[in-house]
C-alpha cells in the first residue's frame, strides 16, 4: 500500500510543526509559570487556556469550534470508565475507613511485617493486588493508602512508601488482562492480549527486580539492623484499639473484591461490591448508622483520635475529595481531545515519524511519544491510542512485530502516566495517598524517582531497541495478516518496503 499523498484532517490539511507546536509549548509555559513561579500547583486554569489556545488555532485551520468540541468530548466519554473507577474508589475509601477495613490493615501490617523489609513487601501486595483487579487506581486508593499508614508507623519517609505502592499498583496494572489499557495497546497494534503480555515480560521482570533489590537496600540503610523504637508503632496501634474493632471480619470488603477479580468480573462493580460490604462492616461491626455511611461516601471519613498520625492518614476518602482530581482529568482530557481534533498531535508524531529509518531510533521514539503525549495531553488513553496508530506503519516497513510498538506505548504510556502530577494517573495517586502537593508540600514530588519500576521499564525497553534484544520481527503470517487485513506499510530504508 502507498501513503496517501496529501495529508488531511477532517475539516483541513494538517497544521505545520511550528502551528502544532504553538499551543503546546505556550500552554507547558504558562504550567510552568503557575507551578514553579508562583508555586501553586493547580494545573486547571493553565489546561482550561491551552484548550481556548487550540480552538483558535482551530479555528485558523478553517476548523469550527462545534469540530474542536466533538473532539473534546468524544476523548472524555471514552475515558469516562476511569472518571467511574474514581468515583468509586474516593467512596471506597471512606467507607473502609469507617468500616475498620483500612485501619485493620495497617494494625496488622504493623504487627506481621518487618520494617526493614517494608518497600519489598509493599511494592509486591500492590503488584498481586493490581493484577488481579486490573486497576491501578483502585489499589493505590486501597491497599496503597494502608500501606502508607503502615510506613509511618515504622518510620518509613512518605515518598518511598508512595514510590513502592505505585512501582506495584502499575507494574501489576500493566500485566493485568483484566485492564483496560493493557487491552488497549494490543487493539491499536493489532495484536492479542496474551502476546503482548508476554512480549512485556523481558523489560517487566528485570525491571521488578532492580526495583527490589533498591528498596531492599534502601530498608535495611533506613531502619537498620538495630532494633527499631516501637513506640510510635504502639501508640498507633493503641490509637487504632481504642477507636475501632479491629478484626478479621473487616477484611471482608478485601475479600470481596478480590474473589469477584478472580471470577474475572468488571473492575467497576467489583469495588462497589466492595464499598457496599464496606458499609454493612460500618454499620454492624462499628457501629456507624446508615447516614454515617452515606457520609463517608460522599465526604470521607472524619476522626479525632488524638493520635496526629492517624488522623491525618484517616481523615479522607469519600466522592468530594475526589472532585479536584475529577475536574483536572476532565480539563486535561478535553486539552488532549482538542490537540487530537486539530491534527496537532499528528502533525507533531508525523515528524517524528518521517525522520525514523533505523529500529533502536524508532522503539525509543515511540516510548519517547508516548511518554510526551502523556505530559501534554494529560492522559493515558491518546497516549497509547495515537502513537500506536501512527507509528504501526514504520515497524511493518522495518519489518518489525507491531508486539514492540504494543510494549513501547504501554510503556510509555501506562507506567510514566502516576509519574506527570497533572496527569490522570500522577493526580490521583497524588491525592489517594494524600502527598499534600496541591498544599504546597513540593518535596513529596520526590515519589517520582522513587517510583523505579516505572521508569526502569521504558528505559530497559530503548537498550532492547538499540541493541535488538528482544525485539522481535515480523513473522511470515503476521506479514500475510497485514496483507489481508490492507494495513498500511511505511516504505523505509531505501524505499524498501515490508508489503
């Protein structure tokens, strides 16, 4: 198949690379200026002007407003799963907060887990859990915030508790089936699940167990070999006694959600499953009336223990805390659907694409997109969505398995996602696990480095690309499905083309 010679979009030509350029580099300024200038991080306002940004330019490519905003909402509704998880899960967690469920947690944790080897233990619960949810988000909400709990109780810094939980929460999200972006990637690329699973284990595994063996050193160099002063694990402990019943049965709600994860039910129901358990443990084991737990649905859960620690770990949750999260992913996705609806992200991928001839250039590219698609548009779904469409042509003209295009974009979209705090992914573990940064707590960014799985993985991933390891080419019927299917192939290499 040949390039069609014109490049079109669907109410003009593309815009240049220095018309695609304008409103994104002109909005990641004036981010800059509200965040590190004036130290204020709400990504809102900034996100809100680069969408009236691109509407002109819009609207000097001859593309009408009511075409920007079909763009706009279309990207939001095919996010909307995502915006329900998060409902859900800001219920979740107030709801197990008042049932004992999450206090439950952190008593035993504190009790049964060995400080030093705290990180490890934390980042493999939040891998299993999120394997068998599907959801990084809802493990994060749950089990990362108990994990958190626990960490301050063994003295453990917040940023390498928060590092750990999401190295797991999206390492086990990624290798899940049951996960929407891990079925997205193969979608696009037009391979299967499975494939692109195992294909992700060469840079999945060595990736987890760097990540480890550094949080395994970093426990023993932080609490030591010494034994550890137990005396504000026994004051929050005493704290969690004496204002709640701490009992297995309250891990019923865990239980729950889990045992519908392994019945391979939906991720969505499966938590409200969970909240509604959640909410009869509150009321029949806590002593919380019904009232009450709709109030620590939609409000989260309120307490004055005396103990500093707890309350300020357990004083969250509910659909409201929530909304500040709700209302950035729902500006940055309507930025991204408008870039998407102007052909400024493909005008942008195009020339990138047009200057790749070798396959290590090209692996890294293509992370490289997807992560940069993550930081300006501001979500995970246009990030795997849109390189996976543009560059699938160049890997069929170098003849390579589009199974290394499905890795690189889930790499770099996926994993990098919690790493960008105005992202859908960075906002919410920011929020869930209560990292202060909308209140000026800056240094908690510092979560980011420490999030080793996930940057590990993308760069594993490019030294794969530049040295061939692990990258496979195009079997003979993977060309013959491209054939059959009319997929577009790239001539590359000296006009030498894989169709």
């Amino acid at each position: 198949m040949t390039e069609p010679t014109e490049q079109m979009h669907p109410k003009g030509k593309l815009p240049s690379l220095g018309l695609a350029l304008l409103p994104v580099v002109l909005t990641l300024l004036i981010l800059g200026l509200q965040i590190f200038y004036y130290g204020d991080f709400a990504p809102h306002i900034p996100l809100a002007i680069g969408i009236a940004l691109t509407g002109l330019l819009g609207n000097y490519l001859g593309i009408s407003w009511a075409d920007v905003r079909e763009g706009i909402f279309r990207v939001i509704h095919v996010s909307m799963p995502s915006l329900a998880i998060l409902m859900v899960v800001g219920m979740l967690i107030g709801i197990w907060i008042g049932a004992g469920t999450v206090p439950t947690l952190i008593y035993y944790g504190l009790n049964i887990l060995s400080p030093q080897i705290f990180l490890v233990a934390a980042m493999l619960i939040c891998a299993v859990i999120s394997v068998s949810l599907g959801t990084s988000w809802g493990t994060v909400g749950t089990v990362g915030l108990a994990l958190v709990g626990i960490g301050a109780g063994f003295g453990i810094p917040l940023v390498w508790t928060a590092g750990a939980v999401v190295s797991g929460a999206f390492f086990g999200d990624k290798l899940s089936p049951l996960s929407d972006t891990t079925n997205l990637a193969p979608a696009v690329t037009g391979i299967t699940v499975f494939d692109h699973i195992k294909n992700m284990l060469p840079t999945t595994i060595p990736a987890m167990l760097i990540a480890l063996a550094i949080y395994a050193f970093a426990g023993f160099q932080m609490v030591g070999e010494q034994e550890v002063s137990f005396e504000s694990i026994q004051g929050i402990t005493a704290a969690l006694e004496q204002n709640f019943v701490i009992s297995p049965l309250t891990l019923l709600p865990v239980l729950v959600v889990l045992g519908m994860a392994l019945l391979k039910k939906p991720p969505l129901p499966s938590l409200f499953a969970g909240a509604l358990v959640g909410g009869v443990i509150a009321m029949t084991m806590q002593g919380a009336d019904l009232h009450s737990v709709f109030n620590y649905a939609q409000n989260g859960f309120s307490i004055e223990s005396g103990n500093a620690e707890i309350d300020s770990l357990l004083n969250r949750g509910g659909l409201q805390s929530m909304m500040w999260t709700i209302s950035l992913m729902l500006l940055a996705l309507g930025f991204g659907g408008a870039l998407e609806r102007t052909g400024v992200l493909e005008s942008i991928i195009n020339s990138i694409v047009s200057r790749i001839r070798r396959f290590g250039a090209l692996q890294a590219s293509a992370i490289g997109t997807a992560f940069a698609t993550n930081v300006v548009a501001g979500d995970p779904y246009l990030s795997i969505a849109l390189p996976g469409r543009m560059f699938a042509p160049v890997y069929r003209g170098l003849g390579y398995s589009t199974k290394n295009l499905a890795r690189a974009v889930e790499e770099g979209g996926t994993l990098m996602s919690p790493l960008i705090p105005w992202n859908a992914g960075g906002a919410f573990v920011i929020t869930a696990l209560g990292l202060g940064i909308m209140d000026g707590q800056l240094q908690n960014l510092m979560y980011i480095p420490l999030s080793f799985a996930c940057w590990l993985s993308p760069l594993l991933g490019m030294i794969y690309g530049f040295t061939g390891l692990f990258s496979p080419k195009a079997t003979a019927e993977e060309r013959a499905e491209w054939q059959a299917q009319g997929e577009y192939v790239k001539d590359v290499e000296l006009g030498q083309t894989a169709s």
